[in-house]
C-alpha cells in the first residue's frame, strides 16, 4: 500500500513540475531583429529616420498562423544596437536614439527604447532603455513590423553605417490572469 501511495506521489510531482517547466517554455522571450543604415549623407546635430522591417525566427505569429491566439501580453524586455558594417564603428558618433514599432503601413507607431545619454566612447554595442509601459499584442500580429530609429549624429561619417536592432520580446500563454 505504501509503495502505490509512494508511486502517486512521484507521478503527481513529476506531473506539476513539468506544467511548470511547460508555462516557463510558452512563456519565453523570442528575437525580432532589423539591419538599419545611417547614410553618409546625414549630418551632425539634426534628426533623421531610417525605417526597416523586422524579422523574428517566428513568421507565424499573426492571427492566421499558428501562435497568434495563444499568446498574450506581448512586450519589450530587451533592446541592444550593434554595429555591423564596419563592425567597429563607434556607435558613440550618435549622439541620440530612439526606436518605434509599427504596422508595415507606418499605422499605431509606439516607441519602444530610446538612449539620449550615449557617450561618446560607448564602441559598437549600445544597450537601450526599454519602454515596456504598452503591450505590443497587436502589433506582433501584424504580417511585418516596422522599425523605425530616429537618431541625431554627433560626428559625420565617410561611409554608409549598417547598425543590427535585437529587440527581445516577452509573450505569455494567451488566458493568463
């Protein structure tokens, strides 16, 4: 009797411990990524754009594909800008940065991560301040995302720059109270 109460009690630990492992699994942080140029042509001390789309491992994350309904409250954790072309350009050259997600259409813009602080010996990787304060559910659901960076130079450069966005995104199992 007692190794059948001893068995139940293995096999129901074992049970929750893996819906915990599950949820943890669902609930995980997953990439969008952009490849944004500053042109050679941009000058010091005024503010530009440069507009990309994202990419993200997941291409099925609209409410047609297959992760739409099950998630929700979709957002920021994460946002780091490297230099990629050269990959030692300085991203201290910029003196001011601020990124905004979109519909493809440029439609329910909403900035997610900014740095106006950057200094100038930063090298060529800036982690910026998230702005998680709105859920980004609808947006994520979008066919494409657009990302646009509104920067200010604080030196001119000879050569188109190309900078790689990683924005982390945070999701939850959809019906999560």
């Amino acid at each position: 009797m007692t190794r059948k109460a001893l068995f139940a009690i293995l096999i129901l630990s074992l049970f929750t411990g893996a819906c915990g492992m599950m949820q943890s699994i669902v609930k995980s942080t997953f990439p969008y990524t952009a490849n944004i140029t500053v042109p050679a042509t941009s000058v010091i001390n005024k503010s530009y754009a440069a507009v990309s789309l994202a990419n993200s491992f997941d291409q099925n994350f609209s409410k047609s594909g297959n992760n739409g309904n099950r998630v929700s409250e979709v957002s920021l954790i994460s946002a780091k800008l490297e230099s990629e072309d050269p990959s030692n350009y300085n991203i201290g050259n910029i003196k001011a940065i601020s990124i905004y997600l979109s519909a493809e259409d440029g439609k329910d813009e909403i900035l997610v991560a900014s740095r106006t602080d950057i200094t100038t010996d930063v090298g060529n990787t800036l982690v910026l301040d998230v702005d998680n304060s709105t859920f980004l559910d609808k947006l994520v659901r979008q066919p494409n995302i657009r990302i646009k960076m509104v920067y200010e130079l604080r030196k001119k450069t000879n050569a188109d720059i190309s900078l790689h966005l990683v924005l982390g995104l945070n999701a939850y199992p959809a019906g999560r109270k």
